[in-house]
C-alpha cells in the first residue's frame, strides 16, 4: 500500500503521514475552543463544525503524486502546491453537505487557502488566481483517481462519504459561479455583512489552524491548562513581607482582602456572563499581585462552572517594567509560564517542564504559540496580534479566547487609540467570552470610547452600556486618606534649561528636610531635553551649588536597554541607601518603575502623566518622609507641544492652572473631570479607517497603518557595539546573514551555550536562532531619528542588514554611557 506523507525529511528520516496530521489532533481543534464562543452568524456547535472540517481538510491537496514527488523525491513541478486545490475542497465539501451556508463556508476557504501565507480577504481570487483554474483541475483529477487508495489507507470514512469527496473534486462547479466563488470575497467585505463583524471569527479560525497545524508539524501537542490555586499568591506575599510591617502594607493587605471578597461575591451567573472588571487604585497599593489572585479565583470558578480552564494573560506597556512582573509571576506558576516579547530569551523561559529536551525551533514555537497557563507579555504583542493579517502573530489569537487577560496601566493607551482598543477588547469579550481586568490608578473611559466608535459605524446594533464591575468598590477612601503628594503648578512663564535648573536648585536646597539631600526626580518630554538638563545639572554640581554632592543620573530611550536597566538598578541602590541622587528621565519612568523619590519636577503634560509621575515620589508613604511631598509642574518652551495633542493639553491647564497646590486626595476629582472634558472631542480619523475598513471592511492592508505607539518618524536602528558580549552576539549575527553551508555554528554556540551543534541544522532551526540572537541583539539597539544620524552617520552593518553599527573602537565618538547616543544635530525625540 502507497503511503502518503504530510511532511517528509529526507536528511534525518523524520517523517509524518498525511492521514494522522490531518486526524489526530481533531479532537484538540474542538476541545481548543471554550463554550464561550459565539458570533452574530456563528453558534458555538457551528463554528465547532467548521472549525474541524477546516483543519481536518487543509492539507488534503497533498495527496497528490505532484506533491509527494516533491516532497520525497526532490521533484519539482508547477503543480506541486495543496493550499489552493485543500481549500477549493473544503469549500465545496462544506456547501454540497449543508454543513455551512455559503459565507461561512467561505471563511473555511480563506483559511485554508492562506494557511502558509498572510491573511487577506480583497483581490485574492483576481486574474493571476482564475488563470490557475487549469492546474488545478489536474489536481483534482489525481485526487480522484486514487481516493479509493486513499479511503483504503485511511479511515476517512469516519468522517465524510467518499462520494461527498468525489464531488467536491468536480472544480468546474465552482469555478462556474460567478457569485457564489469569484465575488464572495466582495460579498463578505460589503458594507452589508458589518454588523456581522466577521472579522472575529475568520482570524480566530485562520489561528486555531495554523496554531494546531505548525504544533502537530513540530509533534508537539497543546498544554492541558490545569488549574492554579489562588493561595499560591498568599503563600508568596507572606513571604515576601515577612517582617516588614508598616502602614502601607496593611493598606496594600486591606485593598487585596477587599478585592478577594469582590471575586468571591459574585453570583454563578455574574461569573458566567460578566466579561470587564475595574481595578481602580493608588499607586503603590499591590495591584500586580492581588489582581492575580483575582484572577485565579475567577479562573477556578470558571472552570467548575464551565468545564474549562481559562488562560490567565497580563498585558503591560513598557517591556522596561516587565521583569519585576515576571518575578512575582514566576513565584506563583513555576513551570507553566510564558514570557512573550521582542526582547525575550526564549530558552530561558519556564513554560515546560522539560525545556532541556526541547529544540530551539520548538521553544519557541511555544513561546509564540502562547503555550503556558499562564503569559506575560506587552500591549504591543497583544493589540498588533489581534488587529494584523500576518501570520506569525496570528497563531496566538484562539489562546485569548476564554481567557482571562490584565490590562496593566491602560492610561498609558494614547487617547486617540483609545476608541480602537475599546471597541476592539468589547468584541473580543462578546465574541470570544474572553475576560478583561482593567488595572490603574487613572481610570479612563476605555468601553465608553469604544462604544462611541462601534456606535459610529453600526448604529443599528443594539450596543447596551457596558457596566464593568470595579473590584475594589471603596477605592475612593483609599485616594482620599493619601497624603504622601502633592502637585505645585509653577505655569506662569515658560522656562529654558538654564532657569529650569536654577528653579531645581532653588527648591532642592530649600527643602525643609536640611539633614537629608531629597532625592530628586525629574521628567521631560523630550530626550533632547534630558539631556540637556543633566548636563546643566553637571555644571551646577561642579560648581558646588547643592547643599550635598548628588549622585546624577539621565534615563531615556536614547540609551541601550542594557543600560537602562543598569541605571534603574543603580538608582534603586542609592535610594535605598539613602545616598543623594537626581534622576533625570523622560516619561519611560512613568508607568510601573518602582522607584521611590522624595521630591519631583515634571514638565507639563496630561493629568494622567503628572498622576504616574506623582506615583514616583514617596511611593510608599513611609512615616519619616512626611506628608504632601511636592511634585512641581513648569512649563519648558513649547516641548509638550511636540509630543501631546492639544485637546489632552488643554484639558490639563483648565484644571490645575491657577491653584497653588493640589493634594493628592483630589487626584480621583480630578482626573474623572479630565476625562469627562477630553470625552466630548470627536473620533481620530485614521483609528476611524482602520475599524471601518479594516475590521469591518476585512482589509488587511489597512489594518497594517495601526501602530499603538505612534513612529518618530523615519528612524534607524543603531547597535551599540559597547561590550565583550556586543562583539559576541554581532559576530553571531553575522554568521547568520551567510548562506547555511559558510555559518560556523561554533561561534552561535559562544552566545547560546544551550545550543547543540548539529551536522545539518533545519532551516526552521536556522530562523529560531536568528530570533534569539535578534532578541540578544536588541539590548543593544538604539533607535534614532534619521535626521539626528544625518550629521553623525555610524558604519552599515552590512549589505544584507537594515542596521547600523556602532564599533567597540568608535564608541567614545557615538555613544555616552550616562546620556546614550550622540548626535550633533539637536531633534526632539520621545
């Protein structure tokens, strides 16, 4: 009997037949999606359907002796391809059956069609698609000659009706009706079918795909999720505050009591159907933590009730504040956690038990995948998943469904994103029964935004108020009992550098604490800025104007992420030591740096950048600080003005211009007035277009202009050749840009020593390292603005590298270790 095989390597005698990778993991696609799931054209036991004859029959083009010479024999022929003739039979298999109508069925298509490729819905069935009709037919005709062969190898009878699969193989059918094949694409993108959102369901399906597909390819099978126990973060808080006592911890253990009782408070069917929690709080009361263990109180509540065990996904802006996560997260999950961002050393990651065992190719596959009880990762990572066609990020999208995801900080979102990303985490809830936990000191009107754009475009739809549940229903007291800050508007004249730090200095040597240099921190909206005013404070310190010798430093994005990292530590070292010290920074403090100084200067900016900034400064209210210490707000010439909107600005001076002083008590006064001021501006034109055409208008073209964080304009990557281990990982790197037979693996090994030299290394192999050692790379990558590199140009990389080069031996003429990057050429940058 003739075997068929779905994958074949002819240099290590791997193989897989095509039969058990199209059958086997069929009961995990089904068991992958949670009862939660439904669409407005979808029920949950439909999309199930769909979502097993999809996978069962996406590699069923390789059955073909086209394909099996190929892929056995090295012979190569024009008709060797499956993905086109695979979903050509899925689509007519799933109409002749009456298992889907027609527009559903087409989504099968789709999927299956793009399956080793991007997603995309407009122009794929254009000219260069109808002049294969041919080829296809021959295919088919194959097929058909051995699908006795074929019913013979295998059981497909347990599945479909062998005359069912002969008749799906009569293409001329198909390819016959106009409106029923050439012109769905249109149909399903028309204004029409909007209210039917299919783009949730089509990228979920694409994901649950190529995610089962690529993981049954690499023999690996998905994690059975098992619950955590929520006492996992008791037993670690007693730990990790054994001995400690003060005031703020017994707040911190008050709020998480109060939280806990929220989760334990609520109904079986407020389990079942509520899909956003609040969690509204002071900085510096525990969020990170007692949100945690919300969560897995209502992740085991939900798996008895529901009968699956949801995923737990915490999202965070910054990827600088993401390792102090990773630490109390790594405490609570052990071995079933996943970190997931551009700068992650996916060997090191404890996601498996048995990562020793595991290749590279397929750690992080893993990693990518999603594959952990548990993830961490950034806003960046999530967001751009979940709004994209490509499909690497796309393989992670099914794992969110069900799950309960943390948003850290959602004050960091810029504003005129925030109609995007609420109207898309509503859909995700509503559709995919994911639940949000919305986590800040600084509440925004995320849903209320994302209503006002689903209301935009589909007023028809019957868009109730979303009532979010706020887990800590008394977070006023615990705003209104603060009294560790307060903010000081100095906005009566605009100040440059030198005035700046004359007012500085002026304040700090007036500080009522005499005894003690206050420690200082200082924020600006520009890199230029930082730079400047550290190098004005030098001067100063020089000059022996402070009362005591501070310690200086300058953190900003124009530094390495090695070194800022080495500064955030050196800094938190002198805190705690109580040594005097002055940081300044750009807003890459703001949110989730636990650092805690005793006086502040921030140059003005919205409310909810003062109120991060403030959360920097007697953080732990600690009794020997004292009360109300200042945050002062000035103005610096025109520089808010290149990095915020208008109306954010504006919104910001009605409200504290004129007062002397603002105590922290009425931060939450005032920022719910912030955002009721800032609510009434209308919808940002581009977040506009990528909704209605892109998400609604299944245009993946257009869904590629979104970007959560907006460009500085045209910039290059610079890598900073600063060290030994720099010279280690470009030599590495280099190795990587040759051809596989001239790269000398040794030299891949002196960077990742957990690598195992193999005589013939996979291509797959080959792009893991590559990431890694990409990943590796990035510690030492600066991005600079091309008109600030113009009149300072560093080397080429290389001619098959975008990147540019700093060299050990040039570095003194590039790269400062205290302010990062040099350029000649002043550039506001942020």
């Amino acid at each position: 009997m003739v075997c068929h095989f779905a994958h074949y390597d002819k240099k290590t005698g791997e193989k897989q037949l095509l039969h058990d990778h199209l059958m086997n993991p069929i009961e995990q696609v089904i068991q992958a999606i949670p009862p939660s799931v439904w669409f407005p054209e979808l029920s949950y036991g439909e999309f199930k359907e769909l979502a097993k004859w999809v996978y069962l029959l996406h590699d069923f083009g390789k059955y073909t002796d086209f394909f099996q010479d190929y892929l056995v024999k090295g012979i190569i022929s024009t008709d060797k391809g499956h993905s086109f003739i695979s979903a050509c039979m899925t689509y007519a298999l799933l109409l002749s059956t009456n298992r889907q109508e027609a527009t559903k069925a087409y989504l099968g298509f789709l999927c299956v069609l793009q399956h080793h490729t991007s997603l995309q819905v407009t122009g794929i069935l254009d000219k260069e698609a109808q002049s294969v009709q041919e080829r296809l037919k021959r295919q088919a005709k194959q097929i058909q000659k051995k699908l006795v062969d074929i019913f013979v190898e295998a059981p497909w009878g347990r599945y479909v009706d062998e005359h069912a699969v002969l008749d799906s193989l009569q293409l001329h059918k198909l390819f016959g009706n106009e409106r029923m094949f050439w012109k769905m694409s249109a149909r399903l993108s028309g204004k029409r079918q909007h209210a039917n959102y299919w783009y949730f369901p089509l990228v979920y399906l694409f994901s649950l795909l190529i995610d089962t597909d690529k993981m049954d390819s690499s023999g690996l099978e998905r994690n059975c999720l098992q619950t955590t126990e929520p006492k996992k973060v008791v037993s670690y808080l007693r730990n990790k505050n054994k001995g400690r006592e003060s005031d703020l911890i017994n707040r911190r253990e008050s709020a998480r009591r109060t939280i806990i009782e929220s989760i334990d408070g609520l109904t079986d069917e407020q389990v079942k159907k509520q899909r956003f929690f609040t969690l509204t709080a002071p900085t510096g009361i525990g969020k990170t933590l007692a949100s945690l263990q919300a969560a897995l109180k209502l992740h085991n509540r939900i798996a008895n009730l529901e009968g699956y065990t949801p995923r737990i996904i915490t999202a965070i802006p910054f990827i600088n504040i993401i390792e102090q996560t990773r630490h109390d997260y790594e405490a609570v999950f052990a071995d079933s956690l996943v970190v997931h961002h551009r700068l992650a050393d996916f060997t090191q990651q404890k996601s498996t038990s048995n990562q020793e065992e595991t290749s590279v190719d397929k750690q992080l596959m893993l990693v990518e995948s999603w594959e952990g009880k548990a993830v961490l990762t950034t806003f960046v990572q999530l967001f751009h998943s979940l709004l994209t066609g490509i499909n690497r990020p796309l393989k992670k999208i099914n794992k969110i469904a069900g799950s309960i995801v943390i948003l850290d900080e959602i004050q960091s979102i810029a504003y005129e994103k925030m109609p995007l990303i609420g109207a898309l985490i509503k859909k995700v809830a509503e559709f995919y029964g994911t639940r949000f936990i919305l986590m800040t000191a600084t509440q925004p009107m995320l849903l209320e935004q994302g209503i006002k754009l689903l209301r935009a475009f589909v007023p028809s739809e019957n868009i109730e108020k979303t009532l979010a549940i706020e887990l800590l229903p008394d977070y006023p007291s615990y705003f209104n009992c603060l009294k560790r800050t307060r903010f000081i508007p100095c906005l009566e004249k605009r100040m440059d550098t030198s005035s700046f730090c004359c007012f500085i200095l002026e304040k700090i040597n007036g500080c009522k604490q005499q005894e003690k240099f206050p420690s200082t921190l200082i924020v600006v909206n520009t890199i230029q800025r930082s730079i400047d005013v550290f190098k004005e404070l030098k001067m100063i310190r020089e000059k022996r104007n402070f009362s005591r010798r501070p310690v200086l430093a300058c953190l900003s994005t124009n530094l390495i992420p090695k070194h800022r990292r080495r500064i955030i530590n050196f800094v938190n070292k002198c805190l705690k030591r109580g040594k005097p010290v002055i940081l300044v920074s750009t807003q890459t403090i703001e949110a989730g740096v636990d650092l805690d100084f005793d006086i502040g200067f921030r140059d003005l900016a919205p409310l909810p950048s003062l109120i991060q900034t403030a959360g920097r400064i007697n953080r732990e209210g600690a009794e020997q600080k004292g009360t109300w210490l200042p945050l002062y707000i000035v103005r610096l010439e025109k520089d808010c003005s290149w990095v915020y909107s208008t109306n954010e600005m504006n919104a910001t001076r009605d409200l504290i211009h004129g007062k002397e002083q603002i105590p922290e008590s009425d931060y939450q006064s005032l920022i719910e007035a912030y955002y009721r001021k800032i609510d009434s501006v209308g919808l940002d034109s581009n977040i506009k277009d990528v909704w209605e055409y892109g998400v609604l208008g299944l245009d993946f073209e257009e869904l590629n202009k979104f970007s959560l964080i907006d460009s500085i304009g045209e910039v290059a990557d610079v890598f900073i050749e600063y060290d030994k281990n720099a010279t280690q990982i470009a030599k590495a790197y280099r190795e990587l840009l040759k051809q596989p037979a001239e790269i000398d693996w040794s030299i891949i090994s002196n960077v990742i020593p957990s690598f195992v030299i193999e005589q013939n290394v996979s291509n797959y192999i080959k792009r893991s390292i590559i990431r890694l050692v990409s990943a590796k790379l990035s510690d030492y990558i600066v991005q600079i603005r091309f008109t600030r590199i113009k009149d300072n140009r560093p080397f080429d990389f290389g001619s098959n590298s975008n990147l540019f080069w700093v060299p050990k031996s040039e570095k003194k003429l590039y790269y400062s270790l205290y302010t990062g990057y040099i350029a000649e050429q002043q550039a506001y940058i942020y």
